[in-house]
C-alpha cells in the first residue's frame, strides 16, 4: 500500500503523461515511507514477536484504554497485548476492554494474550538474586513469555549463598537465553556468565539503599563483569532484557 | 579425566577396599572439579569458539612469550591464540614464536590463526561511527573472526550524515549480530537498532573530549536507548563485545 | 527620564551653582542607571519579543496574582504576558485578572496574549521525541508564539524510527531555527542537525529511568553532538530554548 | 550528478524497457543518495562557509596531509581549509602543500585562506575571561574568520574585575553574535548575556584546578545561566561554538 | 542428614546395586547441599549468634508475620529473632505472635529475645556523633545485643567538640570492637581510631543536607581515615556494622 | 566550677592526705573537662554571641519545646535563642514559652531576642539573587542579627542585571563581612568580590533545576571563584555563613 | 588622575563650551573607570597587602619575565612581589631580575621581598595534617606573609593523634585567623575548629589516593563540618586561603 | 617518663612550695601528653605489631633513609620495619643501611625483618581474583608477615570460574581473618564471606577500564555485599587491610 503513490508516479511515466525528469523532481518529494521503510516496521514486528507494547507509566488510564483499543480493533492482528508499568486502575479499565487481560501487581506488568504460539526456539531462564528483585524480574518473565518464548523464573540465588545457585546448574544448563536481575553489588551475572556457554543479559536493579545509588552500583559491577558473555541494560528494565533476550531466542 | 578419581572411589566402594561413610568422607575433600566441573570449561571453550585469548596489558613481552608458547605447546589443540591490547615489543616476541602472529597494530591485537573452521551461523557486521572509533571496532572485528566467524566492518556511519548509515542498509539487513562501536553522543545504536531485526551489542568508546567524560556520555546514551533490541558493554570493551557476539552467533 | 538627575546636575554646574569638583564627586554616588542602563533594559525587551514573564514555580498564586496585575495596569504596554510552571489554582486566579489568559495544563504555561504581531522573521519548528517530552516541548512552543514568532511542532520523531524523521525533512527544512527536545539518549539533535542548514536548540529532557539521572544521559548526549550547528540549555528548559530561538530569529 | 541513476531507470519506463512494477522494485535498492541527499550535503556546506575542516587530534602528520592534499586537488573548489588541534608537525607538512598555511600555536589551528569572501552578516565577538582560555577563544575566533565571519577578541574581562567589561560595552553592542569563553566558575556570559539583546554561545573551558573538574564547574554554572540568550557548548569546544555562531550569522 | 542421599548412594554400590560408572552419573546430579554445604550455613549460624534476622523494608506486615511465624514454629529452636526496618504496622503483627517482641521506634528494630546467653567475647561500644544518628547507632546496638554480645552507646560525642569525646576514654578503652557512626563530615572514626588498638567499625549515614549527599561525604571521609584500623560499611547499615562487630567479637 | 575537683586533690597533696604519685594516678582517670576545657566553652560563647542554637529540623515540637525551655531556665542567662529549620506546629510550642518568641516563615527561624547588645564591630551585608534565595539569606540575616550585629539585606541583585547590583555600590562599601546567597549557576560572589575588599562568605542555594544539581552548579562556580576574597559554606547553609561572618565580625 | 577626562567635561560645561545636553551624550560614552573604578582597584590592592601576583602555571618563563620586570620597574611602588606554581626555571629568570628572589620549591612559590611593613592586625596560624600536605601549607604560609602578616605554621597535627594538636592548643589560640590544610578526610578543621573561636579556613589538599578522588573526599569534609566557624576555598588554594585569612586580619 | 613534670609539679604541692590553686593554673598549661597520653602510643605500638612503618610515595629515597636510620638506630627496639610504596632507587639506599632489607617489587614493599615472632593468634588469608590484583594483595600479604601473623595467599579465584575458589574452601575455613583483593565488579568478598563466618576485609583495586572508573565500581560493589560478614577499605588499600586484618587477629 505504501509504494501505491510510486507506483502511480511511474504509470504515469509509462503513459506519457509525465516526463522522467518531472518524475524525478516528484520523487523526491515524496515521504519516505513511500519508498521501502515497511521493511522497517516489518522487522519490528518480527522482532517483538507479533506483540503490541505500551509504557502506561505516564499516561492516564484514559489513555492507555484508546490506545489498548485500538490495538484490539486492528482487523486481522492477533498480537499479544502488553502494558507496562500500570497501576490497579489501568487494569480495571483494560480489564473492560477484554476480559483476557491479566495483571501481575508486582511488576505492574498487564498482559492480554491472544497468541499461544511459541516462535522463540529454547529456554528463557530469568534468574533472581533477593526478594525485592522479584519485580524487575517479573516483568523481564512475563514480557517473554507474551513475546512469545517458553521463559522459566529462578529465585532468591543470590552470590552470598552460591550453594544456592549451584544447585540450579542443570536449570541454568537448559537455556538458550539467561537474563540475571540483581540489585545490591550487582555480581550474579559474573558468577552465572561463569557457569554457562549462552549469552547472559544483566539488569541492574534499584534495590539497595546507601552506597548503591539507585542501582548505579549494580550497574558498574555488571559492566565490569569478568565473564566474556555478559551484556547489561538500563536499570529496572526488565522489559528491555526480555526484548533482547527474545530477539536473540529467535534467530534461526 | 576429571571424574577418575571419583570413580576409583566407587571402584573401591564396589570392591569393598573402602565403606561407605569413609567414601563418603573423602568425597567431601575432592576438589570441585573432580566432580564435573570439566563441563564448566568446555562451556567456556564453547563459547569462546576454540579461542585462548591473553590480555597482554600490564604483564610484560617476557611474561606473555611464556603464556603463549604453553598455548602453542598444547598437544592436539589448534585453537586460535589472540592477545589483546599489546605493543610492538610484545609483538616481536610473539612472532618469534609463531611466524603466522598478525599484528593489527590500530588496536594492538595479535593473532595466530591455526584454524580457519567458522562456527558461528551468520554474519557479525561491526558498525563504527568515526574514525577515532576505528581501534575499538578492530579489537571487536579480529576478535570476532578469531572466535570463527564472518565478521565485516562498516566505516564512518555517524548519526549526523544519517544518509551514509542508510546507504548500508542492506549490509545491516544481512547480519546475524551487530556490533556498534562509538564514543561522543553514543547514538549510532539507536538508529542502527531502529533499522534492524537482530541484537544490538552497543561498545561506547573513551573517544572525546570534554564533557564526554572519557566514554561516559556515550555509555549512558547506550544504557537509554530507546531501540529495544540493544545491549551494552563496558566503555572500550571491544574484546567483549565479540565475545558475546560470538556466542550468540553460535547459538544452534 | 533616566538620566534626568543627571542633566540636573550639569545644569546646575552651567548655572555655576555647583563646582565642577562638586559635581564630579556627586556622579560617583549617582545610581547606575541614571547614566544609560536603559539600553540594556531595552535590550531586554527586544530579546523577549515585548512578552512579560513571570517563572511561578515557588511563587503562591496570590504572588503571582500582584505580579501580573501590575502588568496588565501599566500603561501602554501591550505586551504578551506569560506564566511557567503554573498550576490549576493559579490559573484560575489569572483568568478573574483576564479572559484572555489560556492555559496549558500539559507544560503549566499560562499566556495572555495582548500582542498578535510577529516580530521573528522565519518559523520556529519544535521536534520532540517521545510522548513524555510534549511538556517541555510545549512550553518551547508556547514560548516562541508569545514572543512573536511563527512556531509549529513535530511530535514523535524518536532516533529508533528514523523514517519518521525523514518524512518530515521538508518542514525542518522550512525552518530558520530549530529546537530538539529529547530525554533518554538525547540523540535526537545529532540526527536532525546533520538534515538541516539552521541553528538547532538542543533542550534534554528529565524523561527516562535509571541510568538516565534525571537527564544527564541526555544532556551529555547532546554536549557530545557530532553536528557543528548544536547547542544546548539546561534540562526542561523549554522556555530557555525558545528564549534563544526567538533572540536568534530576531535578528535582522 | 547523485539523481541520474533514477533518471536513467525513469527513461527505462518511459521507454516501455522496464515495467513501473520492475521500476518500483528497483527503485527501493537505490542507495539512498542516489534520491536526494545532496542537498544535506549542499547544507553542510552552507553552514560552514565553504570551509573544509579537519580535526587533527589523533591523526598522524602525514594523514592529515593526505587529505588536505585531496581537497586542495579538487577541481574548482576555492574552499577555505581549517586544521584544528594540530602540532608544530602537522603544520610543517601542511605547509609543504600550500604556502598560504598559517599556524595559531595557542590553539593549534592551521589556515589556508583561499576564500576572503564575507558571508556573515554581522560582527561575531569572541569574549574571554583570563589568559588560560585564550588558547579555545582563539580556536573560535580563526574557525569564525576562516567560515568567512568579520570577527574580533575582547581579552581579558572576567567578572571579579566587572568594570574591564562594562568599558566594552559598545563592542559587545555591535555583535551580531556573542561566543563567551570561560573557565573557572563561567559566570561570564551571565553577565554578557544580560548586557547584551543578541544570542550568547557559551563555551567552557577546562582551565582551573581541584573543584573545577576540567571543566564541568564552569559547563554547569553556564547551563544554569540566569540569562536567558545562553546557549552552551562542549568544554573547550571553541570551534563548535564559531561553528553555531557562523549558522547563525549567515541567517538571512 | 545432608549427606544421607549420597550415603545411600554409596551404600548401593557396596551392595552391588549399582555399577561405580552409574553411580558417578548419579553423584553429578546430585543436588548440592547434599556434598557438604550444610557446613556453610552452620558458618552462617555460627557468624549471626544464632539469631534469625528479617529485613522488614519492602515486605508487607503480612509477609512479615509469616516468615517471623516459620522462625518461631522451628522446633528445638531458640535462636533470637531480629526485625530491621519496620514500621508500628509490622510491630502491631509481630507482638500478636509473641509477647516477648519489643519495638525500637527511632531504628524501626522489632526483637524477639529468646537466648540471653553471651557469646561475644568483650564489650561492642557503639559511638555516635550528632542526634540525627542515633537511629543508626540504635539498630547496630539492638542488632550487637541480639547477637549474643554486650554492648554499649557512647552519645553526642562529634569531632568539634573534641573534649566531651576524650572524657570517655576509658569507656573507649573498655571495648574489644568499636563501631562508630555519624554523618555530615565522617571524622569520627578517625580520632576515635587513634585513641585506641582495637577494630573500629565506621558507619556513615545520611545525616545532614547540601554537599553530605546523604551520607556520599561522610562515606568518602571515612574510607580516606588516617588511623589504620578503621574499616566502613554501607551509609545507614548499623545492623551490618554490628554484624561484623560480632563476627570479630566471636572470634574464640 | 570544673576544676574543683582537681583543686580538691591537690589541696589533698597539700594536706598529705594524698602522696604525689597516687595523686599523679587520679589526674590521669579525672574527666577531660575538669583539667581546662571551659575555655573552649567560653570560645564557643565568645563566638556565636551569646547566642543559644537549636537545630530543628528532625526533632518533634516536643523535643524543640524541652531543650528551649531548659534554656530559658537557665539562671542569669540573657543570650538570645535562636531555633532554626522550625515549622508552623514548633512556633506554636515556642511561643507559648515565650511571649517574645518570633517566627520568619520563609526560613523556617525562631528568635527568642533577649538581648539586643550589638557586639559586632561593623555591618554584615547579606546580598541575594533571585526570590527563590530569600530563605536562604532571611536565615543568614536573622542569625547575623541574633548573635548581635548589625545586619542589612540587599535583594534581588543577580548577575544577569548587573546594573541592579552597581546601583548598591556604596551599601556593599560599608560592609565589614559580605554574605552573598545564590544558586543557578552561583557567579554573584565572584562580582561582589571583585568590588569590596572585606571579606565574602559565599552560600550556594539549592535552587534550580536540572543540572544545578540542587545547589551543586552553585556550589562548584563558589568554589572556583576568580575573586580572591571569597570563601564557601555548605549548601543552603544561610545560618553558618552567619556564624563565620558574625565571628569575622567580633574579631577585636 | 582617572577623572580628570570627567572633571575636564565639567569645566567645559563651566565655562559655557559644552551645553549641558551635549555633555550628558558625552558621559554616557566615557569609559568605565573614568567614573570611579579606580576605587575598585584600590580596594584590590589593600585587600592583598600591596603585593603584586603572578600565577606562573602555563606561562613560559620569558612570559613571567617580562610582567616581573613590568612590575619591578613601576615607579614608587615597594610592594612585594609573589609568584605561586613556579619552577627551578622560572626561579633562575626572577632571580636575575632580582638578587631578593627566594625560591620555595616544595610549594613553587617565588617571592620579592620589598616591603616588610606588617599589615595585619594579629598572627595567622597555617596548620597542616601529613607530610604531603606540606606544599600547599607554604604556599599558604608565604603568601600571607607577602601579604604584610605575622604568620606561622604547626606540622604534622593530624586527628588520629589527637595529643599532638593539644599540645599546641596555646599556640592555636594566639591566632587571629587560622588556616587549615588536610588532605585525605580533611576533618582537621572540625577539630581545629571546636578549639578556637576565631574563623578557620580550611583548604582541602589533593593528597591521598582511591576514593580520596584528588581532593573531593576532604572537601566534602570540610564542606559538611560541624564546626561554625569553618568556610572552604578550592582544593589545594593555599594562595586563596592566605588571600582570604589576610583580608580579614587587616580588617580594622 | 612523660608525666615527670607533673609529678614534680604535686611533690611542689606537697612541699608547701606551690599553692593548691598555682598548682591548678599550672596543670592547665601542660602540654598535653605529660598527662597520658603514652597510652595512646602504647596502643599504637600494640596494634602495628611493634612494626615500624613509613609511607615512600612522595619521600625521596634520602627522605627515607633519614626515617630509616633513625628507627634502626633506636636503643632496645627490635620491631620489624615496613616501607610501602617504594621503589628501586629507595630500596637501593634502605638495602645500605640493612642487608637483611628486602624487596618486593611488584606491590614496592620493603621489608626489614628483625623479629620473627608471631603475634597473631590465627591465620590470615589473602584472596585475589586476577593477575593485576597481585601487586595490592602482596602488599597485605607482606604487610600482614611484617606485623607477626602467620598469612597466606590465594590466587587467580575470580568469581567468573567459580569452581577455583570452592576448591580452596578447606583453607578458608582455617583462616581467622581473610583479606579479599579484587577489581572490576568486585563481587568476590560476598562469595567468599558467604562461605566462611570470619570477618572479610574487601579491598577494592584501581584495576580495571572504562567503567570501573579506578576502582569506583568495585568499591561500590564491596560497600553493597549482601554478606554480612564482610567491611571495606580505601582503593589500593592492601596496607590497611592487613593492619586492621592484623588488629583483629591480635584480639585475645
């Protein structure tokens, strides 16, 4: 549809009834879009595994229910539904909208499923350090399981307790993807990166108070891992983990 | 190898030279990797694509001649050497050693190729944005092929002539993994990710002056990309960001 | 009338009623302003487009009340009066003041517009990048229009979607100044001030999470811009920037 | 030139050689500037004054002579060249190419006037506080001049000795454009800036000790500018700010 | 009884129920704890004086009460239980499971004393600065005391009053471990340090306003101590402090 | 007083109630004060002007209500009390105490004036920039005052509007001690030091937004001041800023 | 002599050659100082004891000659003359200038003896922490003394032994002002501070190493001391600490 | 020896030779340590192991040698003698005064041994995680030696393999104390002090790139362990660590 008025433009041509050099002039002025950058939006799609996302925080649930609505309105689309960041009464108005729609309150992750399929090919295990992280990880959990891979949570392994962690090596074995969220000093990424041969996405957490700056300690010790397989987001962004951990689960 | 001792154990159990409890005992006093830990290494070797790698900073020509003839000294292994970060001195006493050493002196890597197998699936093209930017995307590009894969570099694509980024669009459509290398604002993975399919593996480079603090500016300008698909490694962190690349790329 | 005290005193000095030693002595101690600081005040009032500006963060709404009365008293004056950082009460107390005060309840700009003519000799156009940088980029268009200018806004041209940047390059390229505003990697004023020939007021924004600060990933983003025509003001300063743009589209 | 390749496939259609479907399909291969983009480049060019520039800093002597030797050999081109953060080296080899280059050793800014042409409309005046920032005001007042800017040096006017700039006054009255170099606590173009009714491009320096952080004391005094015609640059980035001040003072 | 799975083990292959290879097979699947890792935790019982501890900030009363209720169900148990961080709400809970808790509002530390036994060899002396730090210096005396340790709070004692800290001396010299808490400048640990030959525990907090950065400044002072036997913990982590305090106090 | 029980010793010696040595013996166990340190008690008094501070900020009305009257019982006691960082609830405790008890809402102080003695030689000048500093400079002038100086406020002077500043030449020339209160980018002390030759105490406010960092942007230019008779307090520090500018006052 | 073009205008309107309108253009074109800036300079030079300075840092040592020699050959001047941050080369030049040159290489401080008239009313007391804090403190030291005061210095009184400052606490009360010099945790002036009732001036030093960060560990120190009678010049500013001690001692 | 004085001053009392109330005017000006603050010394002594230590960076090797001879020359001491920070030139002049002085050149330690007894009453472990930690993990090893503990050194048990450090388990359950030295994320101390229940002495080192910001990273790592067991010194602090570790270990 985008290359329609192109498309017409060189009809034209071929009839005569516009000389190459005015075509030339036409094109470009024509948007882009116009051209090939569907290819973009097409690998976006492909990328976030057919799922629709919104950031709720920041927007009145009014809002985010026209946008949510729109979506579920799209003819023909069958994406996942995904809003994060929400609130109780931005569920309960997506709640009205598709009875479908579940919400994870600790995360304030809201989901509306509406494709089963799995398109990612191995394991997503999202590993935790401490109970406060538990948020973080979840919406980095629920996130890639709506992008549509199998996705698996362990908990509370903190570095303090490494028994804890090796006892889990099996699980940790399976996947394809590991994403480590941990706040405090930020290491179990370097320990995990150490047990296993598949890329490893850190995420910092906020957790901590003092000398961890809101993550910022997390953040450093993660950058500096010594383990040659870590990569690291931004802070809280559990989201953007998923996202990464499912466009690489997908690579055939 | 590394269970023989544990099986001579049992061995004795089975034959009775030892009880229970006294097996027991001793099985408590094996050092780890008596018990599996083998696997642990393999994953590394794995993952690092057959490669020994030496970071020659701060240890001297003598000791990195040392550490690289026990490589090269290794029965049976042909695994690819690659050290980072050395000089020209450390050089001529590498090459003593192996005539096939290459020096890539922009970046100080060396590289003794001993097997040109390529293991990873698809293509690593590394992204860089000036010129200055260039050493960092060399360490990411020999290690890249050093770990066996395709690896390919696209020169000089800053975000402020965005018509040059997308003249390579189609080069970027055909990587499997991207690496973009870039110091000041640290934007290039943003776009380049807005345009592609694949992860992104963000290296902010210590390029610039002033208010860049040495590669800070741009690693926070990574660590807020708006562009889902990127992740981010330490500032210069050329090496690593192969190295994950790597890994991802041999994902089955 | 500034210098009246002054003449005064010459004339005094003419009439010999006061020594030249006398007088000399009396200058030292005259205010400033008796001499010429006029100018500069009037300086002021050309940078500011005739506009009067009152910056009611900390203020109470009766604060603001005075101030702006004795705006709308003073007379001869026409000029557009203009309120930052004001909320719903404060509105409310302008509006008893004057029905022709407007507020903009997304950036808390309140205007009451006296003066229609515009005095900027070419369009002021504010690109912004996500949904949470409308405030700021709002009150830099307020601000603009206040101060005489002809100003439009382009929404939601982020760096992760380049080609709907692109599709706007006939509007940048109708502008005589241009004004960025972006949170997050703040890189949005590279890409454009590489696509234009005119002045690009880069304004970072607080929007974003953790490695963000508030900002700064933003505003060392742009500091680092690789585009020559970029400069930059403080974080939210919507208002500065249009300050500046409206002093740069005034010129002759 | 860039559009031919288009006209040639526009021929083809109207020819009946290539069908308008064939054509489209061609035409979203294009390389991109095969479409339109001379004309950013014909902005680039317009905004620095037909200057070519080189940054120096990390390019050995004899790169830079290449490709300065490459745009002295282009036809037609009558270009002024800039050479910025060069050594005594550098100049000599430049030198050697064209005996019309001049050497500024303070700034390390080579010139080679080929083009006395004045382009800016008005006076640019580069203000600075002590004798440690002379070395960036003089990069900013050559690259100003070389852009083909009338452009003059107020030395010397700090704010701790208030009465050496407000003898100046009536120079700063007649800019069309102010750049403010300051190291220390950079409150100079506060008070510039309210002095004067024309934009102020700040520029930091990273002259000073101890809690002056190389800069970042007088960078953040400067954003936090109470005058509202302050717009700011990179630390030391004189050339930067004569870059903006020159697309600013060939506004028409 | 951890062992008891590996012993079966063992005990099959004496009886020939299983061949040494399976059995090997067996062992690296095994979890963990069963090796010998129950050793760690007695380490962790051992290091704490056997006391159960909750970090209440960030669970609710009701997560609260029911991990406080699985400590206090523990049969054969009497290990003190130790809440820190908590509120009246998580008080009000606690106290319906136990009459013995007692609520410390200045620190927010709920304790369960089960177990008067002494087990620290010496005395803890707590000193503290100003007012403010009270609350930090109450949580490491709670905590020291739960732990099975005498200990003692030195108050008001700051460095600007040089001579009220000098009056206890002797008290000072009583302690086997010292921890020492204040904010603003952090100089405590310094003199304290100084004035006698035991461990000083330094523990910052967030006390004071402007350049304290809560507690970024005292932290900093005390990691820069000039006497060699002061060691820092986390800014506001009394119950840390006291917890070393109490590892160096068991020290046989 | 403090010494009494040294002279009853040595009256013991005397008496040979007590041999030497045994004496000897107890001067080393009696408390610090007893031996001289009133005198650093009479400097503290010397140095505040009899005047008595409480430091409200953290402390309930209650608290404030115990410690203000155990001052006004105090016997023979005549100095002022001075209450700072206070609110609304603790005025009301403070005014039942005393009639006389004053509260400045802006700053937050209490003043309880009981002796209106002027014991500074000469007049202390608190000069600030914008109306957001006023807190700032009222507790700077209401402590000025309270430790018995005499003391004026010159307002809304900023850099920007230097004239404005000028205008106050001849009331900052007969200041012994300045005071100058600003936040934003903090340049009025480095003015004011320029055009006195007494002594400046700078004080940085939290105001601002963005990278003024709460007062940091301020506090750095202070502290890189040009003028050599400028020295710098914490920020929002108006009540020390007083103390030293009341100190260099009383100086004989 | 600097308003003699002032006094000359006014005689002119005297006697009738300048009407007093024309005379009033006529002032308002005069140069600053004309009016009274002299009064400015006047000021400056009581304020440093009418001592001539030079900052020798990043200026050759022909360039020192040349203002040395400008400053030697002023006709009735006798002030002293003081260079801070010089070298061995910079001494040999000075010194052939003048045979009175001293050379203190610890701080680099050249001083020109000319004058030995005492200005200061009382004794300004430099006390400094460790060894390396030593340079700074003579740079302190001889800059007061240049200054016209009675100086000394007390070595070596750091506060982890605490005695050692005692011991001197007479001479530490002789003093009118007093300087204070530590690096590391800079809480020395704290101490000092509670001791004396007279301004303390503390100067934060770049010694130390690690989370010291050159100097920012003691200046935050300094910045958050408890003490009252404490202000704080730059890291490492011993020349604007005695500047500053020198200007209040001279106060009458 | 140090309260001579006084005793004189009480056998004057007795004598009648000196009034009570002389006697008091008199105790109050003796210096300070006539009273007892040999104990403070003592203490000292006691804490260092009777180990004489002198800091080299910044001393001239004379420097040093004057320091040195005068501790060697003292009568009766036999404490072993400690140089950090030292280099070849240093040791060659130390080596002069002493044959039995040694060199350890990669931390720059000297040490002169004359007393090998063995103060300590355990073991203290040095554990390091890289090559480059080695230099700050001998200089606590030598440190801890010379101040007579029994003291050992594990290398190379970086948290990335795990399974080298489990293996080591048996000998960090002999320690008593365990100094833990590493850089980059530095999360080995809250692996090893999950392991043991004696107190851990972390040790950041300046080892790293980019985002360890010297030591910043792993700084913030140890300050932020989630094992309670473990407390932080300076960057680089190998020194301090081993004298508090050493503190600790002489506690009875």
């Amino acid at each position: 549809m985008e290359s329609l008025e192109l498309l017409k433009l060189l009809q034209a041509v071929k009839d005569k009834k516009l000389s190459p050099h005015e075509a030339l002039r036409q094109v470009k002025h024509l948007p882009f879009e116009d051209l090939d950058f569907a290819k973009v939006d097409h690998h976006r799609a492909l990328r976030q595994g057919f799922t629709e996302v919104v950031f709720a925080k920041g927007k009145t649930p009014g809002q985010v229910r026209e946008i949510v609505r729109a979506m579920l309105d799209k003819k023909g689309s069958k994406h996942n539904v995904l809003i994060t960041r929400a609130g109780e009464k931005t569920f309960a108005v997506v709640k009205s909208l598709s009875k479908a729609a579940k919400f994870y309150p600790l995360s304030g992750v809201i989901e509306i499923e509406r494709n089963r399929e799995i398109a990612g090919k191995g394991l997503i295990v999202v590993v935790s350090a401490g109970t406060s992280d538990i948020p973080v990880a979840e919406e980095a959990l629920v996130t890639a399981q709506a992008m549509g891979n199998r996705a698996e949570h362990l908990y509370d392994v903190g570095v303090a307790g490494i028994h804890r962690l090796l006892q889990h090596r099996d699980k940790l074995g399976e996947a394809r993807v590991i994403i480590c969220v941990a706040g405090m000093e930020g290491a179990l990424p370097s320990v995990v990166g150490g047990l296993v041969g598949v890329p490893v996405i850190a995420v910092p957490t906020s957790v901590g108070y003092g000398a961890s700056f809101d993550g910022v300690a997390a953040l450093l010790g993660m950058l500096n891992s010594c383990a040659s397989n870590v990569t690291v987001v931004n802070i809280d962004n559990g989201f953007g983990a998923a996202s990464v951990a499912s466009c690489i689960n997908r690579l055939p």
